[in-house]
C-alpha cells in the first residue's frame, strides 16, 4: 500500500497511462512486486474505459502520450471519478 503524505489514505488499485514502454514495464513490475493491482496501457482512451469499468486509488497520467492529447484525457478523467 502507498501512503500519501503520512496520512492514512491508502492507494491500492492504480491505473498507469504511460506511453513509453520501457516505462510502463518499469512501473508495472515495481507496482506488481509491492503487490499493488494495477493497470497499464499507453492509450488514452483505453485507460478511460478501464476507468468506467473499474474504480482505482490512483491514475498516474504521462502528460506525453502519443495517442490523443493528455490534457483531455485529464478533463475525462476528472469527470468520470
């Protein structure tokens, strides 16, 4: 589990739009060995759907991706949840 700031918020399913791949494998396996439920994709619009199917603890967003443009990506995340 993750900690945020000390508090008692505790993060355990994690949703990852990384669009570098040796990124998102990085990630996925260092959130995998702390036995965090995550998901990874590089599209933005298939983290969207994931996020309608399923709610997570945290998003973690690549402002870069290269399909569809992040700061849009992050107005639908922030109306979906």
């Amino acid at each position: 589990m993750i900690e945020a700031g000390g508090s008692n918020v505790v993060y355990e399913k994690i949703l990852v739009l990384q669009g570098e791949p040796k990124m998102r494998r990085y990630m996925g396996s260092f959130l995998q060995n702390g036995k965090y439920q995550c998901t990874l994709t590089d599209k933005g619009r298939t983290g969207l759907s994931a996020l309608r199917e399923k709610q997570y603890d945290l998003i973690v967003l690549d402002m870069m991706l290269k399909e569809g443009d992040s700061l849009e990506i992050l107005k639908e995340i922030r109306s979906i949840s």
